[in-house]
C-alpha cells in the first residue's frame, strides 16, 4: 500500500502525518509526504515533537508533489488551508 499525506507547505502537517502513520504502518505501507507549494524548510516544532516521540525525520526534506512518482499513491489525505 502507497499512502501520500499532501498538506500546501510541506512544514508540519503532512510530515507529522508521515511521521505517525510511518510509526502506526511500519513496513505494512510505504508512506510519504509533499507540498502542493513546498516552503523548502520543516517546521522546527514538527521536528521536535516527532524526535520526542522516538520519530526521526532528520533525512525528510521538504518536497513537492512533482518529486514523486506518478503512479504514488494508492491514498491521498490532504490537508489544506481553511
């Protein structure tokens, strides 16, 4: 299974997603997250949390949905503005 969590800035929504749903799915799904409008950095606060769990998300970038494969995802959550 393919899960693709796509928030607009790639700055803490989808890559707190990615992050849990990596931790909650293990090797069942290969999960991963994106940007519609990458903001080219990671939200500090997302990062500490995640590392305060026991999540490491050091090696993530923040990254748009163009970067990805076409055929990614099986699953789309996307988490937009309000």
């Amino acid at each position: 299974m393919k899960i693709l969590f796509l928030c607009v800035f790639y700055s803490a929504r989808s890559l707190l997603a990615e992050g849990l749903a990596r931790r909650i799915r293990g090797h069942q799904a290969d999960v991963r997250s994106a940007g519609s409008v990458p903001s080219g950095k990671m939200n500090p606060n997302a990062v500490r949390f995640l590392r305060e769990i026991g999540i490491d998300v050091s090696r993530n970038h923040s990254k748009a949905i163009e970067e990805l494969e076409p055929e990614f995802p099986d699953g789309l959550d996307y988490f937009g503005l309000h």
